[in-house]
C-alpha cells in the first residue's frame, strides 16, 4: 500500500510556518526571517520514501490585503485549504487568538483533516498552554492540537508520524525524486531576498522583488545574473549603498548560501532598477509569478 497526498501548512505571519516546513522536508526550501511577509509564494517541498510521497506546502502568512501583492500572498493561503490532504494551521502562544477571524472560519469549514499546531511553547508556562488549548479546542473543534517547538525540534517528529498516518492511500503525484516543484532559479531568487531582508530596515525589504534573468551552469561554476527591482530612486539609491558596498555585502551573502544549496561554485552578479509601484501592477505582478485571480 502507499500513500500520497498534499500537506498544506497556512497560519498568520511570524508564528513558524517556514521554519516548521523545513523540518519536515529536511532542507532549507523556504526563506525564514523574523519579519512578517517573509515567504510571498507557495512552495512544494516533496518528501519520497517506497511507503509514502508526502507534497508539503509552504504559504505566505495570511494579512488582510493593503495592495495587490499582498492579494496574491492571500490567493496562495487560501488556495491551500481546497486541495489539502491534511492541513497543517500554525499558530503560537504569543499571537491573539482572533488575529484573523475571517480566514479561520474558512479552516473550520475543511473537511481534510486539520492539526493544529501551537509553537513556540516553550516561550510559555503549563498553566497557559493549558488555557491556550482549551480556547482552541472551541475554536476548531474538529482539529487535532499539537503543541511544538519548531526551532528545538520538540514534537516535530511526532506531526510527521501523524501526517504519515493521515495520508490516503495514492500513487505518487510527482516523479520519486523530486524535492520541490520550483526551478533552480527560483531558490536563487528566495535566497537574495532573505539577505535583502535581513540586512535592510523599514520599507526595502518589502518593496523588492528579485528576477534571476541568466542562470548557467557550467560542469565547473554556476553563473548568475540577478535583477533587483525596488519602487522608487531613493530606494534604488539605498539598496546599492555608498560606492556599492551595500550590494556588495548583500551579494556575498547570497552567494555564500547559493553556493551551499546547489554545492557549486556561484559567480553572482546584481543589478538594480526600478519600477515604479510594481506591487500594485497586474502586469507586472504576473510576470513575477504572482497569482491575481
């Protein structure tokens, strides 16, 4: 007998849900940083043994939209409640509980079976974890609640058991080895981004998008030629830095993990240019791979 199916993991901003996803594949698929609004896409990372093909999918934290990117990043979320197996909602003991009323009433109406993980446990007491999952249980009374630990690994293998056991039984939907259902380019474009992140403040990080447009390789180098796209001059001016050493860094950076995730040497090359308020262009939006409908 084998089993197959799709993983879905959905959950509000910061509470874990890349960090989780990672575990789970056993490789650094999704980009993860402290701050909200982190993983914009939904990404496959497809887990084969002979037994099972398990497909988890990685979404953008759910927000109420203030532009259209921030539309298609819900489009993703939502799009992963109709075609979930099982459906993983991650919350954790900081975030309040209605955070997001709207997208959970759509949870409560799936009807794949849902678990319901509580992170980031150990920043809490018994006697409120305890608490915590009485209100859940009100909430989502269907769901399965399993309070973990992403970051120290704490009942992380028991969520993959009980996927394992709530998986149907299916052929595999993808080729048995097969990791993701992304491009090479595509990594190379999340993990620009995770350093535009991590190394600028404020609005930047938010308001770039990242094209990878020549992608070779060679039997000895991989050779990259990326575009940064940001909204306005003064952004472009703030990304490049004084004499360039801001791009600079942020290049060595991603090269240094490109590197690793392909085990290759990288020649990275980075480019700036700006298009004006491209997060609410639907042109533009398409063109970088985002979902609009």
């Amino acid at each position: 007998m084998h089993r197959s199916g799709f993983v879905n993991i959905v959950g509000n901003p910061n509470v874990g849900k890349s960090t989780l996803t990672n575990l789970l594949v056993g490789q650094k698929l999704s980009i993860v940083t402290s701050k909200a609004q982190t993983t914009r896409h939904r990404i496959l990372g497809i887990v084969n043994t002979e037994e099972y093909q398990i497909v988890y999918s990685d979404t953008p934290g759910v927000l109420r939209p203030n532009y259209k990117l921030q539309e298609s990043m819900l489009n993703f979320s939502e799009s992963a409640l109709g075609d979930a197996d099982v459906l993983l909602y991650v919350t954790d003991v900081v975030e309040k509980i209605h955070k997001n009323d709207e997208f959970l009433a759509k949870v409560q109406k799936v009807e794949a079976p849902v678990l319901l993980l509580i992170n980031k446990i150990d920043q809490t007491n018994q006697t409120n974890l305890i608490q915590l999952v009485e209100q859940w249980k009100d909430l989502l009374p269907h769901a399965e609640i399993i309070p973990i630990a992403a970051l120290s690994k704490f009942n992380v293998e028991l969520v993959r058991k009980r996927i394992v056991e709530l998986l149907p039984e299916s052929p595999p939907y993808f080729e048995k080895d097969a990791m993701t259902d992304r491009p090479a380019r595509f990594f190379v474009t999340e993990i620009i981004r995770e350093k535009i992140l991590l190394y600028y403040q404020k609005e930047i990080p938010y308001s770039v998008e990242v094209i990878v447009e020549e992608f070779k390789d060679t039997s000895g180098i991989i050779n990259i030629r990326a575009l940064v796209i940001c909204e306005r001059d003064t952004q472009k001016g703030i990304i490049i830095g004084h004499q360039g050493l801001a791009l600079k860094k942020v290049g060595s950076m991603a090269r240094k993990d490109i590197e690793r995730f392909f085990d290759k040497k990288v020649f990275l090359e980075m480019y700036v240019k700006v298009e004006k308020d491209w997060r609410s262009r639907d042109n533009l939006l398409r063109a970088y791979g985002y979902r609009l409908d």
